[in-house]
C-alpha cells in the first residue's frame, strides 16, 4: 500500500525507490534505461532519489520498460500525481534553496530525529537572532527580503517541536564548543542558550551536551549529522527508511540504506553516552549562559 504523506518530498522518494527496484529486477542499468526513454542519466537518477516530481506518462513509460505489471504501473502513475503536491514551506518561494526543499519536506514528514551538533546549535532550537546571524554568514550576499524568509521559515519549522498534536520527539547532543563560540556576541549566546535550557524541559525533547573533558568520542570523526524516522505503516513497517542527513556548504547529503544508517546510529549511542545526562547538561547550559551575561 502507498503511504499518504505530508508534501510532495516522501511520494517522490517512495516513486523513485520503487522505480529503481523495478528496474534493478529488470537488470537494466541506468545507461540502458536513459537511452531506451531517451532521457539523460542525470535524470534516471534524480527520479530514482526522489529530487523530481514526475508525470504520470513518464511512469507509465519507465513502468513498460522495466516490464511492471499492469496493477503496480496503476499504482505507480497515482503516486507520480501525489509528487506534484506542495508542502507549505514552498510558499517560501526562490528564496529557499532546492536541496534544502528536499530536507524541509523529510523533516515535515519525520516522527522522531536524533541529532548532533559539534558547530552550532541545530536549527530546530535556534533563537531568531542566533538564527539570523548563521543565516547572514552562510550567504552573505542574500537580500534583506530573503534572509527574512529565511529566518521566518526556521522559525516556522520550530513549530514541529512545540504543538500539542502529534510534536516531533528529538534527542539533541551538542558538543561543549556551540556553548563557547558566541555567535552574534553575549547577549545573543546568554538568551540562545537559555532558550536551549527552556526547550530541554519540553517532553519530547531530551538534551545533553558532550562536554570537553570527555575526550575523543564518536562525534570527533563523524561530524554533525541528524537520523530521521517516520511514522510506521499498518502492519508496523517503516513507510520511508530512515534517512540520515548532514549539510555542507552547497547541499545536503542523504542516506538510507541499512548498513549506511546503522553506522550512524552506533555512533550515536556512542555519543549520547559520552555526553553529560539532562540534568548535568541543564547547569552546564546554565552556567555559560550566565558566563555570559557577567562577561
């Protein structure tokens, strides 16, 4: 069964893991398959990661390829319709890059997140002036109009976290560095990091910070990244695979094949046990954030 999602993000990723499966069956490799449809391979492979929306001939054309039977092409052209579908942070415009449509739209999706942050403090928990000045670095050149439509749709997304129906479970461990660094300087870092102390004490948020007397950990040599799970089908499958993201400078990177996503996740019980439990990490907070304001 096809799985109804938020926006358009999760029916392209579902489309195109069945199209690749179809055609891995089918053995023909992605060269074949773009000169029979007379299509680059560029595209075979943005369809078959879910960057695209397709229409419904372009299915029923890959579908005839790979030798589908008539049932599964029916419902493969109905799920092409639901990829046109947008999510509310289109709304955004030009402004937003399109690889990060891509996350904003698994985020929507997600039920739970694990994330860790060596860097920064992760967007989900940002102060508006924290926010603004990371937003301010990262593209200097951004007019005044877009950083605003920036900035609004973080805080926006940070809405996840904070409903009363159905809010995002996330489990947050940032490296005792984001505490140090003071971005936008003391009053920005003294009210983000009470901010971090509030949002800590939500239910279905659970913070730790690994402190620098822990040493070498796991975090050191993997870098920042986050694990996204979704909501679980019927029959108590996953409906997407979970996914594990980081962001570089001019995209984002995603994961979800098992062996790739277990590794991350070893790595993140390695760090969640290096880090100081929620109590310890709460009076840390508290006292560089009153650092800080002495300062």
């Amino acid at each position: 069964m096809v799985e109804k999602t938020t926006g358009s993000t999760v029916p392209r990723r579902q489309l195109g893991r069945y199209l690749r499966d179809l055609r891995g069956r089918a053995g023909i490799t992605v060269r074949a398959a773009a000169r029979q449809l007379e299509w680059s391979e560029p595209k075979i492979w943005r369809i078959e990661t879910g960057q695209t929306s397709m229409r419904s001939l372009d299915v029923q054309a890959m579908c005839m390829i790979y030798g589908a039977p008539a049932d599964l092409t029916e419902v493969l052209m109905a799920l092409a319709k639901e990829t046109k579908s947008r999510g509310w942070w289109h709304s955004y415009g030009d402004g937003i890059p399109e690889w990060f449509n891509l996350y904003v739209g698994l985020e929507e999706a997600a039920v739970s997140m694990s994330a860790y942050q060596s860097e920064l403090v992760p967007g989900l928990l940002q102060t508006d002036d924290y926010a603004r000045e990371i937003i301010r670095i990262h593209e200097p050149d951004l007019s005044d109009g877009d950083l605003e439509d920036r900035l609004d749709l973080r805080m926006v997304r940070q809405n996840r976290i904070s409903r009363d129906t159905n809010p995002l479970q996330l489990r947050v461990v940032v490296a005792e560095s984001v505490l140090r660094r003071p971005i936008g300087g003391v009053g920005v870092m003294s009210r983000q990091l009470a901010h971090l102390v509030y949002v800590s004490e939500l239910a279905n948020v659970t913070l730790r910070v690994a402190p620098f007397e822990t040493g070498a950990h796991y975090g050191v040599v993997s870098g920042p990244f986050l694990v996204l799970r979704f909501p679980k089908t019927a029959d108590g499958g996953d409906s997407e695979p979970p996914t594990v993201y980081s962001e570089g400078l001019t995209g984002g990177l995603y994961l979800d094949k098992p062996a790739e996503v277990e590794q991350f996740e070893t790595a993140y019980r390695g760090i969640w046990e290096a880090a100081l439990d929620e109590q310890g990490s709460r009076r840390l907070l508290a006292e560089v954030a009153g650092s800080y304001v002495q300062g």
